[in-house]
C-alpha cells in the first residue's frame, strides 16, 4: 500500500562522530511531523526505508540514501514544492512497515521553468 506524506517545511542536522548516520532531514507539515531522510557514508550498507505508525505517534516516513544525494536533496526541498515523502509497503500488525521509498515533487513543472531568457 502507498503513503504519501506531504511537508511544507524542514530542518537539516549534520552529524560529527562516528554515529553510521551522518545527516538527517526532518520533514514537518503545519507543524506535525510527516518523515525524515537519513544520510549515511557512500558505500555504506543502507537499513531499508520503512513506515513508522505507532497508534500514539501518528504516522511517518523514513528514508535512507547515501550522503552523495545529500546535496541534490538540499537543492530539491529548496526549490521545488510541493512535495511529499512516499513509501510503497503493506502494513502490517507492528509499528514498522519496510518498504521502497522516495522523496517526490507533486505537481508538473513547466519545460525550462528556471531558463535564462535574457540574451
């Protein structure tokens, strides 16, 4: 089944140490949480993107990708809107579902919306 989490604003934390994770983007939506984007060191083995829905929480999307997508991430929540954070996973009786995920633009861009038209 496929969740769509829209947000409309966001935090971005760096890690120092040696944690394994060494980024984070928290997504918000009106104030409520709606995910997250976890970054890891390239060539390090990713956990698997889940669904989280505990009854007390709500519910929310976590993503995971290298940190060499970290930038292309950065620039997309800077400049495109809407968007949404999605999972394709069957829910199950626990408050963990895992299955495949992305961060999403929502509406149609128009061709060559950003080009210089100046000569």
């Amino acid at each position: 089944m496929a969740t769509s989490n829209p947000f409309d604003s966001y935090t971005i934390r760096i890690y120092g140490g040696d944690s394994g994770r060494v980024a984070l983007l928290l997504c918000y939506s009106s104030g409520g949480f709606s995910g997250r984007i976890d970054f890891y060191p390239d060539g390090s083995d990713l956990p698997q993107d889940y669904l989280w829905h505990p009854s007390a929480v709500g519910e929310y999307v976590v993503l995971h990708m290298p940190m060499s997508r970290f930038e292309a991430v950065a620039n997309t929540v800077r400049s495109e809107g809407p968007l949404h954070l999605y999972i394709n996973a069957n829910r199950g009786a626990g408050a963990v579902t895992h299955g495949d995920g992305h961060l999403a633009t929502t509406d149609r861009e128009p061709v060559g919306e950003e080009e210089d038209e100046t000569p």
